[in-house]
C-alpha cells in the first residue's frame, strides 16, 4: 500500500487507531510511516491527541493495552500566518523551497503546467523514499513546448507517485506545493524551471516573477479543498500513474473569499469589477494580454483621471500565437497610458495588480487573457493585507525607476513597432478588370488593424476611405479587401493600401494600377435564353459564363460558399414558385479538394443570401449545402462520394429544398432538405467555388433542365 493515503492529521482532529503493531495493517500510511521512523514530533507540534491501541504478543499471549503515546495538546495554530514573498530578481527563492520539501514529513501536495528544473523533482522523489505521502497534479500539454516537463513527469512515474492529469480544454496553470505537515502553500506565477526562482545575474537576467509563501490558515485550507476538489474529480482530470484512490485527504473547509479559482471563478470579471471601484491609482505588471475587459477598464479608468502605470513583456507584444496582445497593448498605449517594457535580458512573467485606492494587491497565475478567466485551472489571489500591498509597490517602483542597487537596466519606455507592409494580390498590377466593381485584394500580415485605401484614376490616388477595421491576417490564406465604387469603361485606376496598427504606426503598400475594358459596368452578364451570370460576394478573381452546343462552361474563383458570406461565380435564371433544376456536371477543375460546382436556388445573389447547393467537388465527394435565412451559417449534408461526372439536382416544394444526385439521370438518392423560406420567385442556376480566392476553377455542365 506505499503512497496510499487514508488522510492527515489537523490540529481539529484526535484520532483513536485500532492498530496491530505486528504487521501496522490497522494504521493508516502516514502513522506507520511516522511510527516506524520516529517522526510523529510534527503531529504533537500541530497540537494533536493520539491514542493507539496495540497488540502486545509475548510470550504467544495477546495483551491489549492502550498506549498514549502523545498528551492532548492545546491548539497553537496561529490565527493569520506569516507571509513571504522572494524576489527572484535578486534572491535565490529555490532554497526556501526545497528546504520545505526537504523538512515535510506529513504529506506534499503538487500542481504544475511545467517543471524543468530537476532539483525539485529529486527533492520530492526522496520525500516519497522516506515515506511521506505525495500527490501530484500535471498537463502534459506542456511537453511539445517545454522541454524536459516530460522528464519530470516520468521521474515521478518511475518512482511511484500517484500522478492525475487535467484532460478539460483548458489547461492546468497551477503553480503550487502545498505541504500538510508545516501548513503552508507556496503559490506564484513562477513555474518550476531552473530560471524562475533565481536569477542569472541579479537586476540584469531573471524572470520577474511573483513567488510567495504562506502559512495563512485561511489560504492553506482553501488549498486544501481546491486541491482535493481536482483530485477527485473525474469530468476534467484522468488517472496518469499510481493512482489508487480518489478519496479526499482533508476536511472540506471554506474557501478564502480573497482567493480566486478559475474555471469555476471568473478572474476577468472579478478584477474588472475591482478596477472600476479604483478612485486613487493603478500600477499592472502583466505578461499576456488578449482579454479586452481588462484593457477596456484600464482606458475607463484612465478617461476618468485615474493614473495607470503598466510593464509588459517585450515578446508577447510580437507573438504570433498570441497577436491580439499587441492590439490591447497599442490600444492603452494610443489612449495615453504611460507604459514601460524589459530592459533587462530575463523575461517578465510577472502578473500583478496594485489598486492603491483600496490597498488590494491581485496577483497569481491568471494572465490577462480570456483562457485564464474562464477555461484554464488557475489560482489568484485578491488581497488587502497590507505587509504584501507594501512589499509589491516598493518591487513596482524600483522596477519602473531603474533604482536597484546594481544600477541595471530593468525596464525602458515602451516604443509600439509598425505592422507589415501590405502584399497585394489582385487586381493584378497592371491588369484588367472586366467587372463593375474590382475587389482590391491584400495579405495584412498579423500586426495591423485598421487601413486606410487609396483609390483613383490618378497616379498620386486620393484616400477615399480612412482606418477601415479589418483585423490583422493571423496566416498567410487569409486577405483582406475592399470593393471600389462602379468602375468606367476604358479607365486606368491607381490604388494604394496604408497598413496601420491600433497606434497608428503605419507601413504603405507600393502603387498598383489596373484597366477596365470597354463594357464593366451595369450588373450581371446576359448569356441566353433568359440567363445571366456574375460574381457574387469579394471574390479575388473576376469569374465568367458561356453557353454553346447545349453545354454551359462557368469559371468561378472565391474562397468558399459557406459561412455566413458567399463567393463564387453564378450563372442563373429564375424560377416562380415550385420547381426543379438538373444538371450534369461533366467536368470540374481540380483547383481544391473543395472546389464546388453544382445547382443552386438562391433568394438573391447578395452574398449572404438564403440558398441550397447541390454540389459536386474533386476532393470531397458530393453535398447538400444550404443556409435558411438571409445572413445565416452554412449547414452541410455530405452525400456520396462522386466525382465528375455525376448528375445532381435541386427541388423546390413550397419552402421545402431537397438535393439529389444520380450517376445516370434516371434512378436519383435524396441527399438533403432543408425548410428555407424565401419569395416566390428566386433565382436558380449553375454555381462554381474554386475554394482558392487566388485563381477561378472552371466547370462545365450539360443535360441542364
């Protein structure tokens, strides 16, 4: 039963064991480990009364007798713990807490998103060794982007311990040890790597990071319950290794109102409230920042004459996998908000709140970010002792002022950077539109938000729209655009894109022209027999129809017909009331796996209209697409897997759209319906999609009815 764990003892608790000292069976782990190695002397600090009865075999008689082994003692738990804090910036904060794991004889708790630095891991291991009793909480998420986490992870595998992973989408940003015997939790921002709790050079190369340490009894119950509260659960964490119960460990006790647990807790929400109700001033050290509350509240706060100070980190302001960082950065920055960033080579991890107005001090694990509001395991901490409010604004202002005692360079003003030029990709420079409208056509990249456009028959064009709001480009498939006015036949036209970041730093694209033909404008294309053809929606590449010998040749770019937008090219008629189109789609360019070329009812040929597709695609099989009202999501059918050629068709009965497919015209499989509601008389065609907004696909299609 090594590790097993039946409960630890509380200075409200005086337990009576029924024991059998020949074999221990009756005695719970920890009191047999205690017994055996003489290490009891924390249960009688803690005030506990211990009686055990034993079994005395002498002689082969059995004698029963009660041992007292320790007197009752009077509780002598502090009311308020002591509170520490350490300063990796300058001190070494991995000793206090190695001596911790090395001075628990009761029981180690532990929760981590990653741990790198080994000397914890062997610190714990020896503790198991010597028979206290650990659990630990992990996410081995961490291993792709953390080396060495998975290291750790197997150490404590290989040595027994029993392991519990957290499998909800959020992930376990837990730092913390929390360790029964001494009653204290240390809890921070710092993960446990070798950097984190030491500097490399003191005030020149750390990792500004909040690492405390406390023996509150208020905190360390409340870390008790979270702690158990995750250990038995069974919807957001599995079983890794060596678990063998799920049992709770210590009492239920209440949770310290000042703490703060997401998911169940919503940090945002909480610390927004408190920033709202902040009359005096404000002081943030913040790593990420996604979570628009937060910076909302601060801009709030600033308009109404509240002074805010922030210190952000260099990276995050320019990583990509987290790019609206620099947009709420940008925001305050543009909103007046003094801002300073590190000077020094470390990294500021740091994630600290000061409300000078209400001494309250926030800090913990939670970034600002929407994860660490709502999905991600965190623990934080809202609190107004005075000591810790104290000891945080002396950090802040050394920090801000450069005042350490090595003269180092800690942070350095804040100099927002500009976005990426725009590379545009259609019109093509030079080229010709044969559309009334072109659609310009460019790659942002993923800093810029806003753009001005440049637009004109001259070759200095004039701005014709200012900061319109597209957002960044967060990978190299997605463009932004914007449709001209009506373009006039036979005309050169200049454009020009100005990308500007929510700083209003900007970056300019370079002058492109393009050339209409002599007819562009006035609407759809007239083919015969009553048809019609034209692009719907931004799409990048002008489409085109024809009809000859019975057969209708569409060519079409866009990047999908699904969303709550279109974009393809669309030869048509239109039908009143109830009715039916058929087609053969003899052939369709293979340009994507989701090139689409079908039939299609459509309410208008606006590109959010209502509509159902019959579709044929080179990749994807057949479908039954549709959206039911005008600005709706797309829902999808999949049919059978065909390829071109294959028959398709839609019907229309009242407001009931059903698709069909057929491999030979004659014997027809129902696909799909869908109850959409549209006028009387709609339009019903021949639709392609080459799901590549850089190039048109081209499909052809006879038998059409």
């Amino acid at each position: 039963m090594k590790g097993s764990r039946y409960g630890f003892l509380t200075p409200r608790t005086a337990l009576f064991i029924g024991a059998d000292l020949k074999n221990g069976s009756a005695l719970p782990e920890y009191a047999r480990r205690g017994l055996t190695s003489g290490k009891l002397f924390p249960l009688a600090r803690r005030g506990i009364a211990l009686a055990i009865w034993t079994r005395m075999m002498c002689c082969g008689t059995a004698r029963r007798l009660l041992l007292l082994t320790l007197p009752v003692l009077a509780v002598t738990r502090p009311a308020r713990g002591a509170d520490t804090l350490c300063d990796p910036s300058q001190d070494n904060c991995r000793t206090q807490l190695l001596t911790l794991i090395q001075n628990e004889n009761v029981g180690i708790d532990v929760g981590f998103w990653f741990m790198q630095d080994s000397r914890y891991a062997d610190a714990i291991v020896k503790r198991w060794q010597a028979g206290v009793p650990v659990r630990i909480l992990i996410d081995p998420r961490a291993n792709p982007d953390y080396p060495g986490n998975s290291t750790m992870i197997s150490e404590f595998q290989n040595a027994g311990i029993p392991l519990r992973k957290r499998t909800s989408s959020g992930i376990l940003h837990w730092k913390v040890m929390l360790f029964a015997g001494q009653e204290t939790v240390e809890f921070g921002s710092a993960n446990y790597s070798p950097d984190a709790f030491v500097p490399a050079t003191p005030y020149s190369n750390y990792v500004a990071e909040t690492v405390y340490y406390t023996d509150d009894p208020a905190v360390v119950d409340s870390f008790k319950t979270k702690f158990d509260d995750a250990w038995t659960d069974t919807s957001s964490y599995a079983n890794y290794a060596n678990v063998t119960s799920l049992s709770r460990v210590y009492p239920t006790y209440g949770v310290d109102p000042d703490l703060n647990f997401p998911p169940s807790q919503d940090y945002g929400a909480r610390a927004v409230k408190a920033y709202n109700a902040e009359t005096r001033k404000i002081d943030v050290i913040m790593y990420r920042i996604t979570d628009r509350r937060h910076v909302d509240a601060m801009i709030d706060a600033h308009s109404r004459g509240v002074p805010i100070r922030m210190i952000i980190e260099n990276n995050q302001y320019r990583d990509p996998d987290y790019l609206w960082d620099a947009w709420n950065v940008d925001r305050m920055y543009a909103a007046g908000i003094p801002m300073r960033w590190r000077g020094h080579d470390g990294e500021n991890h740091e994630k600290l709140v000061l409300l000078y107005g209400q001494m309250m001090s926030i800090f913990g694990s939670s970034n600002w970010t929407t994860a660490s509001a709502t999905s991600q395991a965190e623990h934080n901490y809202f609190t107004t002792k005075q000591t810790l409010f104290t000891w945080f604004v002396s950090e802040f202002e050394r920090m801000w002022n450069n005042t350490n005692t090595a003269g180092a360079t800690e942070t350095v003003a804040f100099a927002p950077l500009p976005p990426d030029a725009p590379k545009y990709k259609s019109p093509s420079n030079g080229g010709a539109a044969t559309t009334s409208t072109a659609t310009l056509t460019w790659y942002a990249g993923p800093w810029a938000h806003n753009y001005d456009i440049y637009f004109g028959t001259s070759s200095n064009p004039p701005l014709v729209a200012s900061n319109v709001t597209l957002g960044p480009s967060p990978d190299t498939s997605t463009y932004q655009k914007w449709t001209t006015p009506s373009l006039a036949a036979n005309t050169t036209y200049y454009w020009k894109i100005v990308s500007k970041t929510m700083a209003n730093m900007t970056a300019a694209g370079p002058v492109w022209t393009f050339t209409t033909g002599s007819s562009t404008g006035g609407g759809p294309t007239t083919l015969s027999n009553g048809w019609s053809s034209q692009d719907v929606g931004a799409v990048g590449v002008a489409g085109s129809a024809s009809y000859s010998g019975g057969s209708f040749t569409v060519a079409g770019s866009g990047s999908d017909v699904w969303g709550t937008a279109d974009e393809f090219h669309y030869a048509y008629t239109t039908l009143s009331g109830n009715g039916q189109m058929v087609a053969r789609v003899a052939t369709v360019e293979n340009v994507n796996a989701w090139t689409k070329a079908g039939v299609m009812i459509r309410a208008t040929t606006s590109a959010g209209s209502a509509y159902a597709f019959m579709l044929v695609s080179p990749g994807k099989g057949s479908a039954f697409q549709y959206r039911t009202a005008d600005g709706g999501s797309a829902a999808s059918v999949a049919g059978p897997a065909v390829t071109a050629p294959y028959y398709v068709k839609v019907v229309r009965a009242g407001n009931t759209v059903t698709g069909y497919v057929s491999s030979n015209g004659v014997l027809w499989t129902s696909v799909g319906s869908a109850t959409i509601n549209m006028a009387s008389t709609v339009d019903i065609g021949l639709a392609v999609c080459s799901h590549d907004d850089t190039r048109t696909a081209t499909a052809t299609f006879d038998n059409v009815q």
